[in-house]
C-alpha cells in the first residue's frame, strides 16, 4: 500500500467505549483500540451510521480474527483473543488471517 494512513488512538475506557459513536470514518485512517492486554470482549456498531470493517490483532500486530463490512447497529462477538482492534472503512486494508498490519504507535 503506497499511501500512508493516519492512525487514531483509543486508550482508556472512555475512548473505546465510544469508539467512532456519531463520528464519520476518515478513508486514510485507521482507528486503533490499544487494550495494553489480551482481551475478548464484544464489539458493538450503537449509534455508528457506516459500516466498517474491524480487524483483531495479538500482541505483535498479527490478524487473529476480523470482520468484513461489520454494519451499523448490529453486535459482533469475537471466538479469539486480542490485544488491538483496528476500524477502517470499509475495503481499505486488503489482509488475511495471520497478515501483519502496522501502524504508527504513539
């Protein structure tokens, strides 16, 4: 991929919590939950009003699971452990199970 994507953070509670509530997705973005943890928790699309697609990832940014075309106002319960959850448009990355995404830590 030759263009280069803008990474947003969500750290705490609060932030993931709403995630991208009533908020647009940016096509060069990727919206970043860093859990600082294995994790498996559910994932749900409240008061989203576009479809995206959502992508877990271990510790060393590896794809365990993912979600095509995850749509608005629907739930979505992950079968795998993660430590990252990745947001984008939708078609944005093109990866598989076990591909590697990076993005731009801060």
């Amino acid at each position: 991929m030759s263009t280069k994507l803008r990474s947003v953070f969500f750290r705490n509670p609060f932030s993931q919590g709403l995630g991208l509530m009533f908020r647009k997705p940016q096509p060069d973005t990727l919206y970043v939950f860093n859990f600082s943890r294995e994790v498996k928790l559910s994932f749900h699309m409240l008061f989203v009003f576009w479809s995206i697609d959502l992508y877990l990832l271990d510790k060393k940014g590896s794809i365990v699971e993912m979600q095509k075309d995850f749509w608005p106002f629907t739930t979505y319960r992950p079968r795998k452990h993660f430590w990252y959850a990745i947001e984008t448009v939708p078609g944005l990355l093109k990866k598989r199970i076990g591909e590697k995404i990076r993005f731009t830590s801060q």
